[in-house]
C-alpha cells in the first residue's frame, strides 16, 4: 500500500526519561493563560503550522524535510489499532511523532491525515480545535504523521490529571468547558463543507474521550481523525461506525441490530446520521463533570436538554448548534464562564 524506501528518521540515543518528561510538562502548564491565548490567536493558513515560541508559521513538512530535521526519541506516548507516538524533535521544538503499526491499517492511516488536511478551519480566539498537522510522510517505513505535541496527554485521563496534579483547576467550572468543547468540535464536524462528519471511534465515553489531547489551559483538541465518515443527506447518503454489531447503553438507538429473530448481517444494518453523535453528549459530559462539586445542580440544570439529546427518534434530538446553545446559556446562569 505504500513505498518502502530507505529514510528514516534519526533516533535520539539519549531519549528523554518520564521523570524528564514531566518536568518539562509542568513547566509548559506553568505558562500564563495570557501567553496560550496569543499562541491561540495566531492563525495559519491552509498547508502551514505555528508551534508555542513561534513568531511566524512554517509550512508543513515533507519526506526531505523529516529526513533532516525530525530528532525521534524512544519515549512512547502512546498506542493504539492504528499507530505508535513517539516524542520526538522538530528544531528545538516537541512534536508527536505517529508510526503506521501495521500495513493493513495504512487506509486508516492515511485518512487520518486527509482529515487533518481538510477539515474546514473555525479559528477561536480561546483555542484550537484540531491539532495542528506538522508534517507527514507515507514513503517512508514505516510511514509517519507529526503533530504539534500536547503534553497533558489524551482527555480520558482527565479526572487523574485534576484529582493529583493539577488540584486547583479541579473546578466545576473548568469541567464543564471541556462539555463546552466536546459539543463545539460536534458542531463543527457536522457543518463542513461537505457534509456532516460522524465521530464514529467512540463506543463509550471513555472511548470518546480518548480522541481528543488535553491542552495545557484545560481544553479539548480533537486528535484521532482516521474515522470520521460523511453524511450527505442531500444525496442519502447515511454511515455506518464499523461493520460488527454494536451494542450498550451508549449507542444510539439507531446503531442497533434492529431485527431480534434474525443473526447480525452487516450488509442488511440500516445507515445512520450525525445524530448519533448527539445521544453520546449527555454521557460524555455526565463523565466529565462526575465527582465535582456542583456537579449535580448542574445535571438539574442540563436536564431538559440532556432528554432531548435521549430522544428515541433522531429527528427530535436537538443539533449540536442547539445543544451548544443551550449550554451557554446555563454557564450564563450558573456563572461558570471565568476565564483562567
């Protein structure tokens, strides 16, 4: 599926340790809020990133300039179906490094940086949805993604993070952003250009949680793109997340097996919209803000939404949009919008 040549990425003997790792780490959460938000403000256009300490973007990488200046390290960040990240260097500059892990994976791979190419920009002031694509390279073996790195790590450690870490942030009010942030990224994958994208790869909320990184300012950044299918309901055309049965309170009615006397047959399984989507909110955010003080007046005061989003049909189910909207205006009433 993809050329194997002889380039490779050069190997820093001396790697960085965990212990080193996270002095580093605090140091970077250690930045004024007012430095992230210019960091955040700085926008790049199409085929360029902006790494924190830049002054001017750079366009994205190739397979020369990886073979040049890319330092890897043996610091596994982590690993999952599709890929190993690796710590590795760009100049003096931290960046994740994600190796193809198996060929038969390489479609997968590869779609994760189409996603990252094409997803129709929302720039914000706060912060950034997406990750930043640095560079990439499917010649080499094996093939390599590098984005901006985040090292606070994946958002399904979260609660550990703010229960021993970082106690002071461990507030309902930065808690319930991170709701805001999971509802806003919805909203903007349904409303590309294109179509509607499905955030298929999230069978629980922990799953959920686990594609998106961790800012050092408390925010979500979705990361792993490699599924993200399309909508087109102009044209009929529905998705499907995977093709094995489904099942669990978390997934949307829809996504279920609907004939009981009958085996599962993925050829004969219904398609769905990105209303599935919708159904996970109210379980991602409950996760979310699980165990923190005021977390249950706040429940009360999502309630009426939250059923919404439960609605058996997905017609009634509200859009992301509203249920953004929605959110705001009980951040508004419970006065949980203090900037840090």
């Amino acid at each position: 599926m993809y050329i194997t040549s002889h380039l490779s990425i050069k190997v820093f003997v001396g790697a960085l340790t965990l212990a080193a790792v996270g002095v580093f780490f605090s140091s970077w959460r250690n930045e004024s809020c007012r430095e992230a938000s210019n960091h955040a403000m700085l926008q790049c256009p199409v085929g360029f990133f902006i790494l924190p300490n830049m002054t001017s973007c750079h366009a994205w990488l190739t397979c020369t300039d990886i073979f040049d200046s890319i330092t890897a390290t043996n610091l596994l960040l982590g690993q999952g179906a599709v890929k190993l990240v690796y710590l590795g260097k760009w100049r003096d500059k931290e960046v994740a490094l994600s190796y193809l892990m198996d060929d038969s994976m390489f479609e997968d791979f590869q779609h994760n940086v189409q996603m990252l190419r094409q997803l129709t920009p929302r720039p914000s002031a706060s912060h950034k949805w997406l990750v930043q694509l640095v560079g990439w390279c499917f010649q080499q073996d094996p093939p390599v993604l590098i984005t901006e790195f985040h090292p606070m790590g994946t958002a399904d450690n979260v609660h550990k993070m703010l229960h021993e870490q970082f106690t002071d942030n461990n507030t309902l009010s930065v808690r319930f952003k991170l709701c805001l942030d999971f509802v806003r990224t919805l909203e903007i994958l349904h409303n590309q250009n294109t179509g509607s994208r499905v955030l298929c790869d999230s069978n629980d909320p922990q799953k959920a949680l686990s594609q998106f990184l961790l800012s050092t300012n408390f925010r979500l950044t979705l990361n792993d793109v490699d599924a993200l299918p399309l909508v087109k309901k102009t044209l009929g055309q529905l998705v499907k997340c995977g093709h094995r049965e489904l099942t669990g309170d978390y997934i949307a009615p829809e996504q279920l097996w609907p004939f009981e006397d009958i085996p599962y047959d993925d050829t004969a399984m219904p398609g769905y919209d990105e209303k599935i989507d919708i159904w996970k909110i109210p379980d991602v955010c409950n996760k979310l803000i699980q165990g923190c003080n005021g977390a249950a007046s706040l429940k009360l005061h999502l309630f009426d939404v939250h059923s919404k989003c439960k609605s058996l049909s997905p017609s009634e189910r509200p859009t992301a949009k509203e249920v953004l909207e929605s959110y705001l205006t009980v951040m508004k009433k419970l006065n949980l919008g203090n900037k840090c």
